[in-house]
C-alpha cells in the first residue's frame, strides 16, 4: 500500500472490504473456513487486492512537496547543513 496516498488509505481500506465482500467473497469464504492463509489462497488474495488497486482512484499524486522529500547527506558537514534548515519545535526556539 505504499503506493496509496495517506489521506486515501482509509477509503481504500473501506472500498477494498467491499470489493472482497461482493467481488471475492470466496476468498474470504475459504480463509474462514480454514483458519489458515496456504500459499494458494494467498496468491488469490494478492491478485485479488492488485485487481482491485487497479480500479482504485486516488484523489491526489502520491508525491511529496519539494520541501517534503528526504535529502540525502553527502557528508557530515552537508548533514548539519540540513539540520539547521529544519525548523526548531517552538519548546525548543529561543
């Protein structure tokens, strides 16, 4: 699900349960049944979930803000540099 948008998660979450309740219901039929996720059923789950993630609409890019992404450090001087960016929590401002 790392390719889900955080603020669509929940409703991926709710839209998947559905679509395994109506559209795969014999998945969840056998899972119940035995009590155990064999390597067959859960081949049937993880095609069933990239089926369902294929009709899936996020509502925003799963991308983060430029001022979002994680900078990589080339060394410790570029690392303390990145640091004093960050903005202090207002506990620590003075």
């Amino acid at each position: 699900m790392d390719d889900i948008p955080l603020s669509d998660v929940r409703r991926f979450e709710r839209e998947l349960l559905d679509f395994m309740h109506t559209t795969k219901k014999e998945v969840g039929e056998k899972l119940a049944e035995t009590g155990k996720l064999e390597e067959e059923l859960e081949g049937q789950l993880r095609d069933a979930v990239e089926e369902f993630k294929k009709g899936f609409h996020a509502t925003e890019e799963h991308t983060a803000p430029k001022s979002e992404e994680p900078a990589e450090a080339k060394d410790e001087d570029e690392t303390e540099r990145l640091q004093r960016r960050k903005p202090k929590p207002p506990e620590q401002q003075g």
